[in-house]
C-alpha cells in the first residue's frame, strides 16, 4: 500500500473510532500524529533496509508487534506523563492499522509465509523478490497511477470526504491558519 492509501485507511478508522467513542469529530491536534503514525512502519523499515541494508526486508521492524508492544507502552506512559493521551493514541492507531492494513491482504490470500514480519525477529522476515535493490525515490518515481486499484482510490475518497464532513481536522496545522 502507498503512503497516501495508509493514511486514509488510518484517517477512516480513526473518525470512525472517534465518532463512535466520544461521540464528536477527531480533534485537529490528533491529526499530526496520526498521520505520522499511518507512516510509521515504513520509515522505519525502508530506510534501514533499502538504504543502509541494516534490516533484512522493508517490511520487518517496523512491522513487528513486537516493537509495536515497545511503543505502545512508550506512548502510555508518554500520553499520561505529558497530558498528551490523545495524540498519544492517534500515533498508535496510525501505526497499528498500517501493519493491519499491509497484512491484511496476505491473511485474506492465505500467503500465510508473508506474515513473518508481524514476529519479527522471533521469526524471519519475508524476503520480497528484488527488494535489495529498491531505493524509495525510485519506487515512488515508478508509480504509475493507472495501475493504482480501484479500491485504493476509493479509499481516498471517502476518507476525503469524511475529513471535510468532520470538518477539515488538522487543517489549521497544515495550512497555519
């Protein structure tokens, strides 16, 4: 999945959440993070293994439940010490539907041996075929939007079109209004 898609997965389950939770829109000082978040598993494993080589697979630490367990109790503890607990789960949340969101696909296929990344180091990472030799400029530069699936450009849609109705939360921030 594209950064673009990760984050409207992220923003949609996020509203929603919200929505159901506390019964308002998100708030905009979550919008930072969350985005961040939908990030997360990427800029962590892509650099260190694309770049560096110091990961076996774009898709391990990052990945890993393990060290989403590591930041999950980082961010408790880090949302209650600074009064920051909303922002501190908007991050998570962006970061754990990211893992979701790029398993998902492998679970519903049965590609049960791409789910290694999920316990990584416990077990191996996924080997994906010519991934050494990626660099992230040059799979961004590689996109073409014509072989985007529909779904993807659904997503985006509607997580547009959800964030206008919630009335453009984070907007203040991106635009420095």
């Amino acid at each position: 999945m594209y950064p673009w898609g990760h984050l409207a997965v992220g923003y949609l389950c996020y509203s929603l959440g919200v929505r159901l939770w506390d019964q308002r829109p998100p708030a905009g000082v979550a919008m930072v993070p969350l985005t961040i978040g939908t990030q997360f598993p990427d800029l962590v494993d892509k650099p260190l293994s694309w770049t560096l080589g110091i990961l076996p697979s774009g898709r391990s630490l990052g990945h890993s439940i393990l060290l989403a367990l590591v930041i999950a109790l980082t961010l408790r503890y880090a949302g209650r010490t600074f009064d920051r607990r909303t922002e501190a789960g908007a991050f998570f949340t962006g970061y754990l539907l990211h893992i979701i969101a790029d398993m998902s696909p492998f679970v519903v296929s049965g590609e049960w041996e791409k789910l290694g990344s999920v316990l990584w180091p416990l077990v191996p990472a996924y080997q994906y075929p010519g991934e050494s030799d990626r660099s992230i400029s040059d799979v961004l530069s590689a996109i073409d939007l014509t072989s985007v699936p529909a779904e993807a450009f659904v997503l985006i849609i509607l997580s547009v079109s959800l964030w206008v109705y919630d009335e453009l939360p984070g907007a203040d921030i991106l635009f420095d209004q």
